[in-house]
C-alpha cells in the first residue's frame, strides 16, 4: 500500500533539556514544529548581527535524530534518500531528501557517515514522526517504494538496523544537538580545549562537511562543520541531552 500519514492535533507542546535555562535567561518561547523553544534573548537584529560579527549559540535539540547500520547499510540509506551515501568517506556528510513512492519530498535531511556502515541522519523537528514512521514502514516492507513497480523492496532491509537517538534507550549513546555559527565559533572551541591537545589540528582541519568525534571539556561530542545559517565558519555539536544544559 502507499505511505499514508495524517498530523495529530492533540499532542502536548514540548520542550528540550535546554528549556529551564532559556525561561531563566528571560528569552522570548515561543511554539515552533511542537515545541515551546527560545525565538530571542534581545533582539533579532542584534542577535543576527553577533552571530555576523562573532558567533551565535543556538538550541537545536528538537531536531530529529536517527542512526542507521548493519552490513551493507548504504543499500538502504540509498533506497530512501535522493544522495548517494556511497560516495562519502568515513566523517563526511552531504544534503539530501526522503522521497515517499510518488517521489514527493517527505522531507529535506541531512546525513552523516561516521563508519563504513553506520551513519546517522538529522531530520527536520516537525517531520520527526511522520520520518520516522516512513523509513520504519519502507524497512519492514510495509509499503510500495515504486508505483510502477508494486513488487519492490528497499536494499538491505535483512540487515540494517535503525535507532532513534533521541530515544532513552539508547542510553549513552543518546545524541542531540546545539549549534555554534559565525566566525568566531571555531576560537570558542579551541578555548574549550588543552592547547597541546592534538585535537586543536585536527579542527582547524576540519573541511566544510565533516564531522569528527572527541571529548571537549570533558564532554564526549561528535563534531560536524554543518549549519543552516549560511556562515562559512559553522558547527553543530552531537551531545548527550544529559550533558546539553552544563555544555551550553
């Protein structure tokens, strides 16, 4: 059968672990995608303008979250994505989109290869359910992927496995996100690190795209030279939601 996905109307407004400390801090919440997140602390010129001049530091932990491994994994994650996943090195990372079995956008995500056969995919907060329920359905064989052909499957469904990470089930491994953009974001985590640490090289080595994990201030982090503020000097930071209020 096609993919069928209807919004629900009746689900509470949530809020991330970072939310005590923006109420404190006096920002402006305000409900985006189903949650109750900070839309400024001053202004918006004047926040715009800091992360222009200097950097911005941004809660970005309502956005979704998914991991994707097994052998041969990238079969997969090339079935439901319009990239090609097989092109990237181990720490690289591209733009793509989920397609439903029309070949509509499901939604515009973004996709990491951490290992050779394993790799992680942000989605978009809003779409984090309905995401989650397609590449589930698409998975276990639950739906058509090609109209014109009713009888295919996805590739490597016999081996993947698929985790949510923003699920407490997945224990430490669990992951979200913040973001630090702007042209001084690079010097706010070197002053974060030992200065003989070989780490500082390896992240002003960091190419557009890449992602690297290493432990910062005593936090176990996976760092990606990504962002949506068009800034040439950008990062989101991966960190245990345990961890996201002290690292923030």
């Amino acid at each position: 059968p096609a993919f069928m996905w209807e919004e629900p109307t009746d689900l509470p407004v949530r809020r991330t672990a970072l939310y005590e400390i923006h109420r404190q801090a006096g920002s402006k919440l305000t409900p985006i995608a189903g949650w109750e997140m900070p839309i400024s602390y001053t202004s918006v010129q004047e926040e715009h303008l800091a992360v222009r001049q200097a950097a911005g530091l941004f809660d970005i932990s309502h956005m979704g979250l998914f991991e994707f491994s097994g052998e041969n994994v990238h079969l997969f994650v090339n079935t439901i994505t319009t990239n090609d996943v097989s092109l990237l090195d181990v720490g690289q990372s591209q733009y793509s989109f989920l397609l439903n079995q029309d070949g509509y956008v499901v939604d515009d995500v973004w996709v990491f290869r951490l290992e050779e056969n394993r790799y992680w995919m942000v989605v978009n907060a809003a779409n984090n359910d309905k995401d989650w329920a397609w590449v589930n359905a698409v998975r276990e064989g639950q739906v058509m992927i090609d109209p014109e052909r009713p009888w295919s499957r996805a590739l490597g469904t016999e081996t993947v496995v698929v985790r949510d990470m923003h699920d407490p089930a997945q224990g430490s491994e669990m992951r979200v996100q913040l973001a630090l953009q702007g042209p001084r974001s690079q010097d706010i985590l070197l002053d974060l690190l030992d200065q003989d640490d070989p780490f500082c090289e390896l992240m002003l080595e960091m190419k557009r795209n890449e992602i690297i994990q290493h432990q910062i201030a005593g936090y176990d982090l996976y760092l990606a030279r990504t962002g949506n503020t068009g800034e040439p000097m950008a990062f989101e930071i991966f960190v245990h939601p345990d961890e996201a209020t002290a690292l923030w």
